[in-house]
C-alpha cells in the first residue's frame, strides 16, 4: 500500500490515529505497525542511554515518514496484535537505515538490552 507523506507527529496519551510512538512502532489510519526485523530502543526505560537514543530513533521515524511517499508491506500480525510491516521508500527499507544510522538494531529474535 502506497501512502503519501503527511504530517505524522508523536503520539499523544489516548486513542492513536497517525503517529509515531518510537522507532519502530507507528499508527497509521488507526492502525498499530511494528516495523519487521529491527529493534529500537525503548523510551520508558531506567537507562538513560537507552532513553536519549530511543528519543533519537523516534523522531529519526517521524522525519524519514513525513519527507515522502512510502511503501507499507504488511506480512502478519504479532503476538500482541501489532501488523508487522516493512515500509520502504524507493525499494529501501526504513528499518534498515535505522539501523544503518545506529538508531536501532536487527532484530535477534528477542529483546536484549541496549545499557
């Protein structure tokens, strides 16, 4: 599904639209996406590294979804209900500069600490 860029901001407390919560989950038309095969850092959490780089990789998302179109392939749900996705732009996919930039990792298979 091709989506044209628009205003995404961060997602307030409350029911979600279109927002980006951190750097690799996103609602789109009411929809909660998790970005496939990679992990960012989480924003509620003790270590503050961890924090200041989780902030960094959300609002690296929010700039890289708002420059242009983009492309969102879903493939399944998750566990906890979340599509998972890979959202490409020009055949690229954003995960992967992610974590080219060190904004975020790929995925292992299971959460390991970033501190």
């Amino acid at each position: 599904m091709l989506m044209l860029a628009s205003a995404l901001a961060i997602c307030a407390p409350g029911p979600r639209d279109h927002c980006v919560h951190d750097g690799d989950t996103v609602w789109i038309e009411g929809e909660k996406i998790r970005l496939q095969h990679i992990d960012a850092p989480e924003l509620n959490i003790a270590c503050v590294y961890e924090r200041e780089l989780a902030l960094q990789a959300r609002d690296r998302l929010i700039a890289l979804l708002n420059t242009d179109s983009f492309e969102i392939a879903r493939t399944a749900k998750d566990r906890y209900g979340r599509t998972l996705a890979v959202i490409n732009r020009g055949g690229r996919s954003l995960g992967d500069q992610l974590v080219e930039e060190g904004l975020a990792r790929t995925w292992s298979g299971r959460r390991e600490p970033w501190c």
